[in-house]
C-alpha cells in the first residue's frame, strides 16, 4: 500500500514503480516499418538511376554509330546519293561501303534487331550532291532512335 493511505484491506497488492528501459514489441515493429518504407524509397531512387544510365549510355552508342554513318556518307563526297535509302544492322548492310558502321553497331553490342537508315536528299534538286543527309538509329524494336542529319558532298 501507499503510504498515506488509510484504507486497509485483506489481500492488497503493493505496486512498486520500476523504471524499465528498452522497446516493447509494438515500438520494434514501427520502427522496422519506418525503416523499410524509408529503404524502400532509396531502393526505388537506385533502380531508377540504373535505368537512366542504361538509356543513356543507349543514347551515347546511337550517337556514335550514326557519326560513323555520317563519316562513310562524307568519304563518298559527291557519290552520296548513291546511299540513299542503305540500311545497315549489326549483322548486315545493304552497301558494303556500310560495313564499318555495321562493326561499330557489333562493338557497341547493340542488337541485331537495331537498324540504321540513311536518307540522302539533294539541295538543288538536280540529282547531285550538296546533299542534306539523314541518318536515323533505332533500337528496342523502334522504341527508341537518335536522329541526326548534315550536309555532304560539298
């Protein structure tokens, strides 16, 4: 009993206050719910990261074979216009003065389902180059493609 208390009774019970320390079950299982929503959210931050550097470094290999593209259209000067229309995929091109881009696309590992298409239009409309080339890379079943164009044959 308390001190102070004047009731008195057969079968009481004194309670002593303890000072106890550490978590209850409850206070464990929210903060483990606290942490994996938390983690969650990092995790989420990771996995759209890999699939940004991932499009990226697509985006990078698009950019590189359609340069080599550009760098065959531009050795063939005046004779571009004979490309017109040339695909080219990492197995295969339609003008064997398209091989080395076909080998850039095999070095980039894109896969053999990627393509690239040129397109070669002369300026003054007399069937002879300046022309104004265009050359696209698609991927990803077309999902994705990097356009660029210029001018050749100048």
């Amino acid at each position: 009993m308390r001190s102070g208390d004047s009731s008195t009774g057969a079968g009481s019970v004194e309670f002593a206050a303890t000072d106890q320390t550490g978590l209850t079950l409850i206070e464990a299982m929210a903060t483990l719910a606290i942490f994996a929503i938390g983690s969650l959210g990092i995790l989420s931050l990771f996995l759209g990261s890999f699939s940004m550097s991932a499009q990226n470094q697509n985006l990078t290999s698009g950019y590189e074979i359609a340069q080599s593209a550009v760098g065959v259209l531009r050795a063939n000067g005046a004779q571009a216009l004979t490309l017109d229309g040339a695909t080219v995929s990492a197995t295969q091109a339609s003008n064997t003065l398209l091989s080395p881009v076909s080998q850039v696309m095999s070095a980039y590992g894109m896969p053999p389902q990627s393509q690239v298409n040129l397109g070669v239009t002369p300026l003054n409309g007399n069937g002879q180059c300046p022309c104004t080339a265009t050359v696209s890379v698609s991927w990803g079943n077309g999902a994705q493609t990097y356009t660029t164009q210029t001018i050749v044959g100048y």
